[in-house]
C-alpha cells in the first residue's frame, strides 16, 4: 500500500519547556525505585486476580448468579490489566528489561488479542501523532463515528451521541474479534499496513492461535465442565465483554475527544504547528486524578498528560509528575485541563452531538 507522509514536529527551542520539565522529573520523582517495585506487584496481582475469577467460574458456575458474577469481574479485570498491566508493558514501562516486557506481552495473547499489531497502533500511530487525522488511528476507527472535523458526514451521524451509548459496551469484542482481522487483512484505511512493510507470517499464526486459546478456555471448556446451558455460558461471557467495555471505555473518551478537544493539522508540506512535547498537551487531557479508585483502575489514563510526555515511564510515577506538569504548564502559560470522569464522559457526548451535524459556516467563521 501507498506509505503516509510523516507529520513533522517543530523543533524545539532553548527555552523548551520539556528539556526542564524532564530534567526535574529524571532527578526527583524517577529515583523513587518503590514506585517501580509497586507496578510490578499490582500488574502481577491483577493477572492472578484474573485467572482466580476464571477459576471460580470453573467451581462455582454451576450457579447462574455467581455464574454471571464471576464472569463480570473477569470482564472487569481483564479491562484493568490491559489498561494497566498490559499498556505499561507495550510502552516498556513495567519490567526495567525489554525482553521482559515482551515475554509479558505474549501473555497478553491469552486475552485474544495480539501485541505485534497494538504496538504498532498505539505507539506508531496514536502516540506518535495523537488527534492527527489519517494518523491517530486510537481515534479514527470506523465510519460509525465522526469525530475529526474533517471527516464526511453522514446522515446517521446526527444520531451518534445515541447510538454509540449501545456500540461502545461492544468495544472489547469489536477490538479482539473483528478489529484485528481487519488490520491483518483489510485494505480499507488499513493505516497500520501502510506504515509497516509486510505483516510477518509469524504474527498472522500467532492472531489466529490466540484467538482460538483464548475462546476455548473462556468461552468452551465452561461450556463443557458446567451443568449448565450453553447460552447461559454465552450470555454470562457476552456480559463478561460489555461490563468490562463499559469501565474502559470511561478511558478511552475522557482523555482526547471531549467538546473542546484539539485535532491540530498539517501543512501542505506536512508540517504541525508545534513542538512535540506542545503538541502532547494540546491534544491531551486527565480525569479524576485525585481519586485513588480511578488511578488504581486506570493507570496511566488519569494522568493521561504524563503518560503523553514520559510514555516510557511505568503509570505508578505518574501522580508525583502530575503536579510538576501543572507548575510548567502555569509557568509556561501552557494548557493543562483535568476534569472529573462524569464531567469528561459527559463532554465526550456533547462533542458526538455536535460533531454528528454540518458544522455552521457562520459559527466556524469560514466566511
């Protein structure tokens, strides 16, 4: 397929905010070796947490209410590890070795899901170009929805702020089952191929390998060892996924896309209109950073502005860099903006309502 054109930074200046920021954040916060030792401990904790609720499905599935129960928490967990556990490991954030993150990444293979193609999604494409059309593809990933202000509009669009309340608890299964082939196999705004030679033959065995583990252990060994139909035991991994959904999705709208979010564009040569480490917090917001319950939930997301600036940085640092961030951001006179996650899911909407119409020409001042 055709290669994309690379965005191009700004290169930064003397006076960059981001050379001083890091130095500091480098000689205080990252020397904390707890903090490390305390990612390692909570991502290990989780994958246990995980396999134990599997277990107890195994056990105690025989009753249709713990059935559900435990299913649902699976569901649960498994979204904390991907945020959490899994996230940090892409990032080569969560063990201090490479190999080490890598060999933890193949667990994530037991979820279904394929480490090769979400590094290369998430890093290559999202991070490196974060609210960038035709590069950000964490954004823009289905007609279904309009987001960029660029993007055509479709006469369905006007209902998206309605319809995506029931699409975005399918998100889990979109991304293992349907998503993945379509960035294996797809050709359609297939981004990933286009900045990828070829897709080793290796990950195409693994895909399909994984996806098959994955099914027969959550889905069909209970549908075998338990006395009980198998459309409960569906019903009961179905829910699995949409509960599951439902808590990750809180994260993926709340940091990018609410009603005042940024998508900055290129010139005709390509290039952005501001430095990198500007651009990361243009385009990037948190949510509920002073709540223990959301930062032990969702990880590097809270913190979403530090994770932008120090993505190889394991997501335990990031409530001691927060508060740096906001003093160079005062200091700088650069945005910072943190909201509460009702606040933020609730801006996300507002932005589908309007971005579901034709924007008019007499408010955007085109005229």
């Amino acid at each position: 397929m055709e290669k994309l054109k690379r965005p191009v930074y700004l290169k930064a200046g003397t006076d960059d905010f981001f050379k001083k920021l890091r130095t500091e954040v480098n000689e205080t916060v990252l020397q904390n070796s707890s903090l490390y030792l305390l990612n390692v401990v909570k991502s290990l904790g989780l994958l246990f947490l995980f396999f134990l609720f599997y277990g107890c499905i195994l056990f105690f599935g025989n009753s249709t209410p713990l059935l559900f129960l435990f299913y649902i928490l699976c569901g649960f967990t498994m979204i904390v590890l991907f945020i959490n556990a899994f996230h940090d490991a892409a990032h080569g954030a969560l063990f201090k070795k490479a190999k080490h993150n890598e060999w933890f990444l193949y667990v994530l293979e037991l979820f279904g899901s394929n480490h090769w193609l979400w590094m290369r999604r998430h890093i290559n494409l999202h991070h490196a170009y974060p609210n960038v059309q035709d590069w950000d593809i964490d954004i823009k990933q289905s007609d279904i929805i309009r987001i960029f202000p660029n993007s055509p509009v479709l006469k369905y669009h006007k209902y998206q702020h309605i319809y995506m309340w029931f699409i975005y608890p399918l998100y889990s299964l979109n991304w293992i089952y349907i998503r993945d082939f379509k960035d294996f196999f797809g050709n359609k705004n297939n981004y990933v191929k286009k900045i990828v030679d070829t897709i080793p033959q290796k990950q195409v065995f693994i895909l399909f390998t994984a996806k098959i583990i994955n099914l027969f252990y959550i889905l069909f060994i209970p549908m075998i060892l338990l006395n009980q139909p198998w459309y409960l035991v569906l019903a009961g991994w179905l829910a699995m996924h949409l509960f599951g959904s439902v808590l990750g999705v809180v994260a993926l709208v709340s940091t990018h896309v609410d009603e005042d979010a940024n998508f900055p564009g290129t010139d005709e040569e390509g290039n952005l209109s501001a430095t990198w480490a500007l651009h990361q917090m243009i385009v990037t917001k948190d949510f509920s950073t002073n709540s223990k319950l959301a930062n032990f939930l969702y990880g590097g997301f809270t913190h979403h502005v530090a994770h932008h600036l120090f993505p190889g940085v394991g997501h335990t640092y990031y409530p001691y860099i927060t508060p740096i961030i906001i003093k160079y951001a005062k200091e700088y006179d650069l945005p910072y903006t943190s909201y509460p996650f009702y606040h933020a899911v609730r801006s996300h909407f507002r932005m589908l309502k309007n971005k579901g119409i034709k924007e008019n020409i007499l408010i955007t001042g085109e005229i």
